[in-house]
C-alpha cells in the first residue's frame, strides 16, 4: 500500500516538472531491468524525477562504455575509475570535472545498491571510491581600512539625502560591531543608550539581553540617525530606530538590497556583504 502510494506520488511530482512518466523512466519498455532500477529509484530511494532521469541517463552511459550489462557488473574499482574520468571534451574546468565526478559516482552507487538488493551483483564496486572535494572554503575576507573607508564614501555619495544618516550609521554598524542585519532591522531606541555608548540586543543563542559597546564612529553616525530620524514622519507608536521611506521599520531586505546597491558603487575587489563587513571586527 505504502509503495503504490509512493509510485503515484512519484508520478504526480513529473508532472509538475513538466515531464511525462516515459520521460522519467527513460527507458525503452522492453527494457525491464532499466525500468526496475527506474521503479526502484522512485518507489524505494524516493529520489525525485529529475535525479531518476540522469540516474537512468549515467547508467545507460556507463553499460554501453562497458560494453552490456554483464560486463558492467562485473567491473572493477578501476575501470569504474576510468568512468568517472571519461569525458568527450578536452578538460578544461576542474570544477566541472568533479561534479561530473560526484554525480556519476552517485548514479553508479545507487545502481550497485539496486543490483545488491535484487541479488544481481556480490558487492558495491563503488563503495570504496572517494567522492572528489574542492578546496576548503575559508571564511569571507575582511575588508581592509582602505576599502571600508572606500565603501562609506560611496554611501555619503551614492545615498539620498533623506536616508544619507540612516545608511552610514547601517554600515558603520555592520564594520565596529557584530550585529547581524536582523538586529539591525530589529533595533528599537530602547535598546540605545548613546551616553554610554552602548546598545542592547538579545542574541539568538543567549536568553538574556547582551551589551554591545560601541566605538567612536559608529556612536557618532548612531546619534546624527536618530536626530535624523526626527525628520521621517514616522508613527509615535513606530520604535524602530532605523525606518524605510514609509515610516516605518526597515526590513531585512531592503537593508541588504542597499548595501549591495553601495558595494557595487564602492568598486571594491571581490565584493562585499554584511558578513564581510562583520568580519572587520575580529
């Protein structure tokens, strides 16, 4: 009962990617054995249509480079290497090359497992073969003192009038301290204390309110904001400290659609977010 369920589901989701139940099978219908690894791949892993159709695309690949069925259960770890290497075009984009790699290497994987649990194949050829890594992801590069003074001049100059404040004390706050842009976003003038220079904020992690101590800057370009602030006709009700044109609170995105709008100003090598911009206080 479970299965069909599956299947028909399986069925309704191709036709919402604009694909007809052959088309997902991909497979002659004489052919049984490919379109028991298609039921399998559907029924049983619940792989979705567009993973079943290269699944099915790579193994018919990888039977015809062997030469038949036979021959390709019958392959070894090397050969299988070889595979997962093969290309028709001179190799140019590592990149490319691995996540060709990587998918193939996961479409063989699942067809060994189909064959092991069908009692048509001893052991999963692939399952010692190492799926291929890209270099290790560092974490964003912060910006240099030139290029943040750099982005805050493209702020003072790209910036209207009426947000000019508004948006330097954003970025100064986004360079000096670690908020994220949902507290930014979230900032209410209760929270600031300008005499001491501080502001509170309740950190995801934390239950209990926690300090933020400003620097220099960013307290000056926090107090011009909010006299600013006096001139936006926002609500009495309205608590946010930093409001869009309507009045009311900022939101998270307007606020990062904004400093993408400064950063491409900026010119700054390699770009910039809110969490490079984060990383300066480090």
């Amino acid at each position: 009962m479970r299965i069909t369920t599956v299947v028909r589901y399986s069925i309704y989701r191709a036709k919402h990617h604009n694909c007809t139940l052959g088309r997902m099978l991909q497979v002659n219908h004489n052919d049984n054995q490919a379109r028991a690894f298609a039921h399998y791949l559907t029924a049983e892993c619940l792989y979705a249509p567009r993973t079943t159709i290269a699944y099915g695309r790579i193994v018919r690949e990888y039977v015809a480079w062997c030469g038949g069925t036979e021959a390709a259960v019958q392959c070894n770890r090397a050969q299988i290497q070889q595979f997962l290497g093969s290309s028709r075009r001179p190799e140019n984009d590592v990149a490319l090359a691995r996540s060709r790699w990587n998918l193939r290497l996961a479409a063989l994987r699942a067809w060994y497992d189909y064959l092991l649990a069908r009692g048509l194949a001893v052991a999963n050829a692939t399952a010692d073969i190492a799926r291929k890594r890209g270099p290790s992801r560092s974490g964003p590069r912060p910006l240099s003192p030139p290029e943040r003074a750099e982005l805050l001049a493209a702020v003072a100059r790209q910036s209207s009038e009426r947000n000019r404040e508004r948006d330097l004390a954003i970025v100064q706050l986004l360079i000096h301290t670690r908020l994220r842009v949902a507290d930014l976003a979230a900032l209410d003038l209760s929270q600031v204390d300008l005499a001491a220079r501080v502001i509170t904020v309740a950190p995801r992690t934390r239950s209990k309110s926690a300090p933020v101590w400003l620097e220099e800057p960013a307290a000056l370009a926090l107090a011009r904001c909010i006299a600013a602030r006096a001139h936006m006709h926002a609500p009495a009700s309205e608590s946010a400290v930093f409001l869009s044109h309507a009045g009311r609170r900022i939101a998270v995105r307007t606020i990062q659609a904004m400093l993408r709008k400064y950063v491409r100003a900026s010119g700054i090598r390699g770009g910039a977010t809110a969490r490079t911009l984060r990383c300066a206080t480090r």
